[in-house]
C-alpha cells in the first residue's frame, strides 16, 4: 500500500469522525432543545385542557403554625404523565416547564420530574423535582442563579402555590439521597413542614456533581384569584 493511499485513508477517515462529531454536538445542542419545547409544549396544552374541563384536586389547605406530617403522593400522579406547572420568575418571565410524575429519562425528556417517592404539591413533607441543566430544553441551566427569597411558584390548576428559596444552591454527590428526605436537615431546617427540593447536574455539562435548591411552602391561593404577586412583578 502506498503512502499516499495510506494517507488519503486516514484523511478520509479524520473528515467522517470529523462529521460525526459536528453532527452529535448538532443533536446535543439544538436537536434535543427542539424536542423538548415540543414536548414540554404539549403537556402544559394537555394539562390546561385537563384544567379547563373541570378540577383536578381540592386546593391544599392553607400553612398553620402546627407542622403537617409528611403525606404522601396521591394517586392522581401517574408515572410519566403531567400535573402541574412550575415557574421561576428568577429565570425570566417566559420560564414555565411542566411537572410530571417520575424521574425516568423518557420523563425528564419532557418536562420536570416529581421524585415519585417524595410528598405531594403543597403536601406535609418534602415535593422533590429534578430537571435538566443542559440538554432537552436546559430548564435549569440558571440554577446557580437562585438565591434566597426567590420564588418558585406551581399550579395544579386549582391552587397556586408560591415556595420561597431559603439558601444558595448546594453542592453534593449523586449519591447523596438524604436533601431529599421529608425533613432535608442539610438545609436548615429541623423539623417537619411543607418543602420543595429542586436537583439538577453539576458542572453544567457534566453529572460528576448534584445542585441542590431547598425551600418552604409561603402562600397559596386558589386559581380563581388570578396570579400570585410573584407572577406579577
């Protein structure tokens, strides 16, 4: 085999792994974002659809000073499928992503997830969600932005529900189970109540690492009194 067959070859072979790179960046980028505002599109219309026709929950009751136990999800979530919609005005006023039931790959690809083993929306205990940093939609690729007194406000379309952030995100391990336990003592707080815990991947292009966000449930109020005041600054 001559040299210069040898090296046309190899060229050949640079331009086609070349092209395969190009094309998989391509699909990491943009592809999955495509997908996933459709996706994501598409069950915020199926769970307003859903709303539209009538309620889909009594509204949960309002904080006492006399901590809930924790409760536990209700059977209304089904795996894989949207109800309710989360937004974070820290992220931008066109920030809104669903919330479904699970954390399986194919849900994350289209939304939230509600860690399935975690307290209900508005619930005693600690309502659990991850989401994506990068890829299918980046949802939280501003994460590091959250800082304390932020809101995170969610609908079941009956109830709002306004939580505020109470720390800086934290740092941790995948393996690290317990910030999402009913009382996540890695936060602060020291007895039961009405938690949210938002997780995604750290560093932003990476999974080595978890980010962590807590906050306690602060208000709520049904959907009939219009928008929250965090939903309208």
């Amino acid at each position: 085999m001559s040299v210069r067959l040898i090296v046309r070859t190899f060229s050949e072979l640079c331009i086609t792994v070349g092209t395969l790179i190009v094309l998989f960046v391509v699909y990491v980028l943009f592809w999955t974002g495509i997908k996933a505002g459709s996706a994501t599109d598409g069950q915020i219309d199926k769970l307003q659809e859903e709303w539209s026709q009538g309620p889909v929950a009594a509204p949960a009751p309002e904080p006492t000073a006399t901590p809930p136990a924790p409760d536990p999800a209700p059977e209304a979530y089904r795996d894989g499928k949207p109800f309710a919609v989360m937004y974070i005005p820290r992220f931008g006023g066109r920030w809104d992503w669903p919330v479904l039931e699970g954390t399986k790959v194919r849900t994350l690809q289209k939304g939230l997830g509600h860690y399935s083993s975690t307290a209900a929306l508005g619930g005693g205990g600690n309502f659990s969600v991850a989401g994506h940093r990068r890829t299918y939609g980046d949802p939280f690729k501003d994460f590091p932005k959250l800082r304390p007194g932020d809101a995170v406000v969610l609908t079941d379309g009956t109830t709002w529900f306004t939580y505020r952030i109470d720390k800086k995100p934290y740092r941790t391990v995948p393996g690290d189970v317990g910030v999402i336990d009913p009382v996540p003592r890695k936060s602060g707080f020291d007895g039961p109540g009405r938690y949210l815990t938002l997780t995604t991947c750290d560093p932003e292009w990476g999974s080595s690492h978890r980010l962590i966000a807590w906050a306690h449930l602060d208000a709520t109020q049904p959907v009939t009194d219009g928008k929250p005041e965090a939903l309208r600054s």
